[in-house]
RNA sequence: GGCUCGAUAGCUCAGUUGGUAGAGCAGCGGAUUGAAAAUCCGCGUGUCGGCGGUUCGAUCCCGUCUCGAGCCA
C-alpha cells in the first residue's frame, strides 16, 4: 500500500528518471506522470530524450506529448495540465509519479502558484523596448522593496517584476510575500526523491545520448512547422534548425548540444540540491536501475 | 639538410621596453514563482615547450634541443 500522495521524482537531465519511473511504477501499482517541461510536446519524441514506446507500453504515461509545437507553455498551464491528471490516478487508487527534470514547472505543482498575472506578450514587447537601466528605474520607483531583493542584472526578473506591478496595480512584492507565508512548510508534506549521479559519470551519458539522438532529432525537427516561443529555446531544436540551414557542421551541432546539455544539468543539480524536501538517491556509474533504494526512500512497502 | 615563424590555462589566443601573466570559450559554484532546456551572478584552474647561459631577478634577452607550420633545396 502506498500513501494516497504522488511520488516526486526528479534529477538531471539523463540520469535516467525514466527508467527508475518505469520500474518503481511497475512495483508500487503506479503511473507516470510528465513534469518536463519539453516532453510536453508533441513530436520531439528523440529530441526531448522522452520515454520510448517499449516504456510506455509497460505502465501508462501521462501529459508526454499533449502540446503542439506552436502552443506556449509556462508553469502555470504545467500546473494546470498536471493537477487533474494526477487527481484522475489517484482516483484509481494507483501511484502518481511526477517524473521531470522542471524545477520551475514541479514547484509550481507541488507548492502552488503566487496569486500573480499571467505575462502579456503586447505589453512585455512595450517593457522589451526599455533599456535596462530604464527598467530598473521604474521598479525601483513602483516597487522599492522589490527592487532591493530582484537582481537587477537581469533584465527577465526585472522585467517580470515590473509587469507584476503594472499589470496587477499592486506591488509585487506584497503578492509574493503573500505566497511565501502560505508555502512555508508546504515540504514537510511531500515527498520527493532526485537522483544523483557523480559529474563525470553524468557527463559520459550526456556525451552519448547527444550522438545517439543527433539522427532522429534532425528529423522531428525538419518535418515541424513553426516552433512557439517556447518550443524555440529547447536545447537541441536551436542547434538542429543551424545545422538544417547550413550555419554549422554536424560535429558542431553535436558538440553545442553536449555543451548546453551539461550546463542545463548543473542548473537542475543546483535547483533540486536546494530543494531540502527532494531526498538524494545516489546511482552509481554502470549500476542497474535502483529500484529497492528508491522505494525505501519514497517509503513504499515492498 | 638550410631558413623563417610558432610553442603561454582544458581549447583559441593576447601580453610582459626583464620584476613569475589575462581575455573569450569550456569548467566549477550560486540565484531562480507564470518565458525556466530560459535568464542572470561569482570564481583563473598556469613548470609561460625542455636544458643551459647572461642578470640582483628570465615567460620575455642569448645558445641549444624537441615538436608543429611554411618556404628553399
């Protein structure tokens, strides 16, 4: 029996989530649910490094290829996507395990949104057409103790602050502070796991997925029509459409998706290390999937 | 074989009129509640190719060797 509550888990990109998702679901009569914020998408199967067909057919997998490419996403819609779906196989007294490597899109689930407005692309364009100094200058005047707490070097969170404000006619920094207090013990509930790989290792898996997926993912992306905007940042989709256009070779193509593949994996590390609720499942180089441990740590029977 | 140029951080290179050196990228650390696979901040990790010489002091000047590129044979 398992607690009626989702299982987190979480980690780096190509640490091997799925797979342990796969397993500890077929132990513990549990489903995968998606909390990646690019699996989300249709058609981007390889690229988006999503779990195979074979996986797939072994449990069931939720929110995997639910978006168009031209549709947006943010962290909120995640919220929204993900929430009945995980009431839905609660429901069926099955085990949700939210599998992602998000950190942004899994805080939104598991602690809530902040009563904020949704971003305006007409009136981020207008905020987009202010120099940054200028910006900075009008959060300081509508919002001070915003100001003092944003780092001003950098232009999206100054931007984001300022559109909070204007937009919502309050300071931004009452809205948040509101969401802090409400969410202040929201961990000691949950329970989560992320898995942790030593640097080297995970560098190894990063340099031969990145290979392994270089043919298949110039496929998904030369047969997609227009990326939304944010489909258009995913790594390897930048990469792919260079090398389609001719920019870069297909060695320069692999190498920029390694390279930006690490750096986002040491942004997740740093995101969910931070996360004191996530509790660390060590898996070692060339170990098999480690089943037992993990469940010993989400606290299922077994 | 001769001549010329080059050899400095993991990579590409800058620099020191002689006082043991610094950029970009990579890497490492961090921030991060509606763009997050995004965005931003911090950190230099080094027998300055080897060995001799000149000098108070050499990565820099001189000699020599090694390796690489080019030119002439």
């Amino acid at each position: 029996m398992s607690p009626p509550a989702p299982l987190y888990l979480c980690g780096p990109t190509a640490s091997g989530k799925s797979s342990l998702a796969v397993e500890i679901a077929r132990q513990a009569d549990g489903e995968v649910v998606n909390a990646d914020a690019y699996q989300l998408y249709r058609g981007l199967e390889t690229l988006t490094a999503a779990p195979t067909r074979e996986q797939r057919e072994i449990v069931p997998h939720h929110l995997f290829g639910v978006l168009d490419p031209d549709e947006g996403c943010d962290a909120m819609r995640f919220r929204e996507l993900a929430l009945p779906v995980i009431e839905e196989v609660l429901s069926r007294g099955k085990l949700p395990i939210v599998t992602g490597g998000s950190g942004l899109y899994l805080k939104f689930l598991t602690h809530g949104p902040s009563p904020l407005p949704t971003g305006d692309p007409a009136h981020r364009e207008r905020l987009a057409a202010l120099s940054l100094n200028e910006l900075v200058e009008r959060l300081k005047h509508l919002d001070p103790v915003e100001a003092a707490r944003t780092d001003l070097m950098n232009r999206r969170y100054v931007t984001r602050a300022v559109e909070i404000c204007e937009l919502s006619g309050e300071r931004c920094s009452d809205l948040r502070d509101r969401w802090e207090t409400i969410t202040a013990d929201v961990g000691n509930k949950l329970r989560g796991i992320f898995i942790q790989r030593e640097r080297a290792d995970l560098h190894q898996r990063i340099h031969r997925r990145s290979a392994e997926m270089l043919d298949g993912a110039i496929e998904e992306v030369a047969v997609l029509g227009d990326a939304s905007e944010t489909l258009g940042m995913a790594i390897g989709y930048r990469e792919v459409r260079e090398l389609l256009d001719g920019g870069i070779d297909r060695e320069t193509c692999v190498e920029r998706i390694r390279t930006a593949t690490r750096q986002y994996a040491k942004r997740q590390e740093t995101w969910f290390r931070r996360e004191a609720w996530l509790k660390p499942l060590v898996w070692a180089p060339d170990a098999a999937v480690p089943l037992n441990p993990a469940l010993r740590l989400a606290g299922i029977r077994f």
